[in-house]
C-alpha cells in the first residue's frame, strides 16, 4: 500500500471503498477500539517494515504532538467511517506510532435511595 494511488472523482470526491482502505478488515488485529477511546501519538519514527498507506499518513497528520482525539473525532476530522478509523488506528498503534487510551469511566449512577433524598428535597422547596 505504499506506492497507492488516490482515485478521486472532481464531483464525487474519494472513489475508493472503505473496505479498500483497510484491505478487507473490518476489525482490528489485536484488542478492539472503543469509539470513545483516546488515541495520542508517541513520536516514534515508522519502523522500515511497516506498510503504511495514504490513510494512515493522514491519520498521523491530524495528530500532533502532545495532543489526543477520541476515536470519534478523528472520524469526523478524516471524514471516513469510524470502523475503518478503527482499523487504522490499530495498525498504527500495533507499529507503536500511537498511544490507545480507554475512554475514562462515566461517573457512577446514582442510587434510587439518593434519588428518591432528591426528589423528596425539591418537593420540600
């Protein structure tokens, strides 16, 4: 994928499928990405054997630095879908090019006694 060539259409835009772009996989090879997860890069030059093609190059572009986007947003930003943005991303993580953080927790729902303190407090009002 390395000498790969764009095909785009004036009108159309990009004319490639998505599953081209990550030659048929539709999963990551090692863990899977949480949509929500936090992707920062390390700052380490590709390795010699590593096949990276256009996409993942513009993955890595969108990525400076010191700086981290969920999963979601580099979707958004790259405008493909977030499956093949997950697909890449782990290749690019399996070649140590970036840092997967799982998304942080959601706060703890509250308990029905607490709410119904709530409740009881606002009728009080």
């Amino acid at each position: 994928m390395s000498g790969e060539t764009e095909w785009v259409d004036e009108e159309a835009g990009p004319v490639v499928r998505p599953y081209a772009m990550t030659r048929g996989r539709t999963r990551t090879a090692s863990t899977a990405i949480d949509l929500l997860a936090v992707v920062a890069a390390t700052g380490v030059q590709p390795p010699s054997q590593a096949d990276l093609g256009s996409q993942h190059r513009r993955l890595m572009g969108h990525l400076p630095r010191n700086q981290s986007k969920p999963v979601a947003e580099l979707a958004s930003v790259l405008g493909l879908p977030v499956g093949v943005v997950r697909v890449l991303v782990g290749d690019l993580r399996d070649y140590g090019l970036l840092q997967v953080r799982p998304p942080q927790a959601s706060a703890v729902t509250p308990t029905e006694s607490l709410l119904r303190e709530v409740i009881s407090g606002l009728r009080a009002l």
